[in-house]
C-alpha cells in the first residue's frame, strides 16, 4: 500500500488515496458476510416500517441490537473498526491519534435507480454558501481536517465519483453549476469538469476529502456492498447521531475483543458518554 507521496501530503493536495486489498480471501468474505447479516435485518425492520420505500444506505452496523444472536458478526465489525490498516493512513492525515464516529453501509437501490447528488460535506453543516466559503477557506488555511471517510469495497464496483483537487479550492462557475445553482435542480447532473471514477475491487479501500467534491451512484443493476468508517481526530469530538452510540456503554459491550480494540473502543466510550446520558435523558422528557 505504499504511496508515492506521504498520505497526509496526498490527501491535501489530490483530496483522495486509493489503498489495495486492505482485507481479502478469508477475512475480506467474513467481513462482507458480517455487513450482509446487519443488512438483512435493516432491511425487514426498514420494509416493515417503511413498505415499498428504498434506501440505500444505513448507519451503525455496530449496534448490539442487530447482534442479539451471536457475536461473531459483532467482533467483525468492530474489530475493523480499530484495525491498524484502517486507523494507519487516518492517523497519518490527522498527524496524531483517532476518535471512532461512526459506520455506514451503501447499497444498491432494489426498486428504481439513482444518481448521487454532487455535493461537498460543508454544505450540511453551513448555513448559507458565505459561511460554507469562510469555514473552507479556514480548513484550507490551517490545514484542518474535522473528520475522514475510510471506505471498504466488499464488491467490485465504481460507485464514487471524486473531483481531485477540489477539497482545496472552491468550486469553479461550472462546478458550482451543478452542485448549487437554481436551487440544487442540477445536481445529479453528468457532465461534471475532471470528475473521476474511483474503481475499487473487493477489498480495496480508499479514502477521501469529504470537503471536495463527490458523488456516490445508487442503480439497482448494479451491486455495490460498501463499508464506509468515520474517523474524527481524538480532540474533535462531534456530538451528533452519528457519535450517539450508548449501546457501547451497555454490560458485555467490549467483551471478546481485542485488548486493541478494547482500548480504542474505551477512548470512545470515555469521550462521548456524557453526551449520550444527556441525549438519553433529553429524549426522555
């Protein structure tokens, strides 16, 4: 998996590194086997719940409660979750230790197919496209990165679509075009300037500026099993759905896991378990 430039130069300058079979044969198949047990419960709860509505993405594989007959699948996920060859590269582009925040798992469509949208991150977590501006223009200045996407193909497929080079600047006119303009009508649109098509066998991974400008693709002829790990520095806590996991802290939670994983997964606990009885007794009244 080496690189012909330092992950942590490669990522502020291109905005993304594609690493090579991270997980194969036996441990890529029980990985792809542990996701696929999550999805076919999420998909009964969803489908029940929600008929005849598709989805093509659900968070926190991790949670106890798609466990509750066995641990196998459990220690699977999180034992990747803290593995060295994930926690590496994100540790080398944030110069210093890791926070866990979250899993994610894309799919295909099963009844219609879909573009992604093009977008950039910020655009959530901003008000307006001033705020969005000064708040990049912060990042880009001091080199700051709130948080990493570390994505695991479990299948073949294409499905991302990454601009390189635009998780450090703004968007050109014909870029803001199709992400902003007339109220966002344009952005599932082709056509996007330098946009490239990120190829990834089963086991490759890769990770990107989720700042820079991205898409993913949804078609239902078109399998994609994706396993998308966030990552956030240790001094960046986000207190948000994503980081709301209380079931960590419930009895047994950690047990069976690696002493790494353990500790890693302590560090996370520690960090946001204030937050998650604050949530909790929140919902409660």
């Amino acid at each position: 998996m080496l690189q012909s430039k330092s992950a942590y130069d490669q990522f502020f300058e291109e905005g993304y590194i594609f690493f090579p079979q991270v997980f194969k044969g036996e441990e890529l198949s029980r990985l792809r086997a542990a996701c696929n047990y999550v999805l076919e419960q999420f998909t009964e709860e969803h489908d029940r719940l929600n008929p005849n509505i598709d989805f093509n993405s659900f968070r926190h594989l991790n949670d106890t409660r798609w466990h509750r007959e066995g641990r196998e699948h459990y220690k699977t996920i999180m034992e990747t979750i803290a593995d060295p060859r994930c926690l590496g590269p994100v540790e080398q582009i944030f110069a210093g230790p890791s926070l866990f925040r979250s899993t994610s798992y894309f799919v295909n469509q099963r009844f219609g197919s879909k573009n992604g949208n093009w977008h950039r991150d910020s655009q959530f977590v901003t008000k307006d496209e001033q705020e969005e501006q000064e708040m990049l223009s912060k990042q880009w200045k001091e080199k700051i990165v709130l948080g990493l996407q570390f994505q695991i193909a479990l299948i073949d497929n294409d499905d991302v679509e990454y601009v390189p080079y635009s998780g450090n600047r703004y968007d050109s006119p014909e870029e803001r075009y199709i992400r902003l303009s007339d109220n966002k009508t344009h952005n599932d649109e082709d056509g996007m300037p330098n946009a490239l098509r990120v190829p990834l066998k089963a086991g490759d991974a890769v990770i990107f500026n989720p700042n820079g400008l991205h898409r993913g693709r949804y078609h239902k002829e078109i399998p994609r099993r994706t396993l998308m790990l966030t990552y956030t520095p240790l001094d960046m806590k986000t207190y948000d759905y994503y980081s709301n996991q209380p079931w960590l802290e419930g009895p047994g939670a950690l047990d069976g896991l690696s002493l790494r994983a353990v500790a890693y997964f302590t560090q996370f606990i520690d960090a946001y378990r204030d937050f998650w009885r604050t949530s909790k007794e929140s919902a409660g009244n």
